[in-house]
C-alpha cells in the first residue's frame, strides 16, 4: 500500500514537474544560418532593391503562458551586410552609411512584448544603429514552436516586419529621393542548444 502511495506520489510530481517545464519561459539560440533580415526601400520610383543583413545572433526567450515575460535580443554584425552588388555594398558600409569601421554592429533589444491574436505579436524594442538608439515595433508571426526533427532539440520560428526612417539613424543620404522610410522583413529560426554546446 505504501509503495503504491509512493509510486503515485512520484508519479504526480513528476507530471507536475513536465507541466511546469513545458509553461516556463524557454529560451531559443538564433540559427543564423536559418535567420535573415532583408531591408527594401523605393530609388526615386523607378525600383525597389533590397540588401540583407546576415551573419544575425542572438536569443529569442518565449513564455506561451505569459507572453509579457518573452524577449528578444539581436545582434547584427554589419560585415554580413549584403546587396549582391559589391560597389554598392562598399558604399553602404562607409562613412555615407554605416561606417562600418566605426560602428560594426548593430543591435535590437525588447522593451515589450504583446499578444496581437492568435499566433500574432508585438515586439516593441529599442534598435541601435551608429550609436543612435531608436524605438521600433515588430509585428511578428509564430511559424513553429515545436522539437526540431533534425537536432531533436525544442525549436521555433518566426517571421516579422517593420518599417523604419533612415534619416532616424544618420543613414539619410539623398532623402527624400531615395525614400526615407524602409521596410524591414525577417525571418529566423532559433533552437534551445543541447547541453555542452
């Protein structure tokens, strides 16, 4: 009878143990080999060219049961900058633009995060770029939250947009020509590392 109790005992504290792991806060390492963040803006109306921003790291915490006590941190190491035009690409990284010598990253950090509907959110965060720090807002849509079939590790996936002033950030050579604002899309995976890596 006793071992019975015990065995039921351990037994609820066990469910009540994988309960309380599966609603607490996870945290999820960004794969930057699955994470991008392209940027697209208008050239005095005749195109719409886009560069993009990889090499992105970072960590994505997620609370399904608490989404306020979610967050995200980024960086963006501006090296991985890319239009697929190297003249260009040069140019965005000097002193016109980025000044990538001086500033080689750039950062974003949650202040905020909302439910926004189903499977919808608000991340309202503050984006540093030339030592110039702005408020930003991310409409974000969870793509997956589940194990990773290739690492059997918990995972998820999100995309999100945003638009953003270069002349905010010291990056507004030849506005309003070359439009001011600038629409950002991304989209990353991120993964809960296994133990010693």
């Amino acid at each position: 009878m006793i071992n019975r109790l015990s065995r039921g005992a351990l037994a609820v504290s066990l469910l009540a143990a994988s309960a309380y792991a599966f609603c607490a806060p996870v945290t999820y390492t960004i794969d930057p080999t699955h994470t991008d963040v392209i940027a697209q803006w208008n050239h005095l109306g005749f195109s719409n060219p886009i560069a993009h921003f990889g090499q992105v790291e970072g960590t994505i915490t997620y609370d399904a049961d608490n989404v306020a006590a979610s967050s995200v941190e980024v960086v963006l190491p501006l090296a991985g900058l890319s239009s697929h035009v190297k003249a260009f690409d040069d140019h965005l990284k000097s002193d016109d633009f980025f000044d990538v010598a001086r500033f080689p990253q750039a950062t974003f950090k949650s202040t905020a995060v909302e439910s926004a509907g189903e499977g919808k959110l608000k991340i309202t965060g503050d984006l540093t770029i030339k030592d110039i720090t702005r408020p930003v807002v991310l409409d974000a849509t969870i793509n997956k939250i589940d194990t990773h079939p290739m690492t059997s590790q918990p995972a998820a996936g999100f995309d999100a947009v945003a638009t953003l002033k270069r002349t905010d950030f010291d990056l507004g050579m030849n506005a309003p020509y070359v439009s001011d604002e600038v629409q950002l899309r991304i989209t990353t995976e991120a993964a809960v590392p296994k133990q010693g890596e």
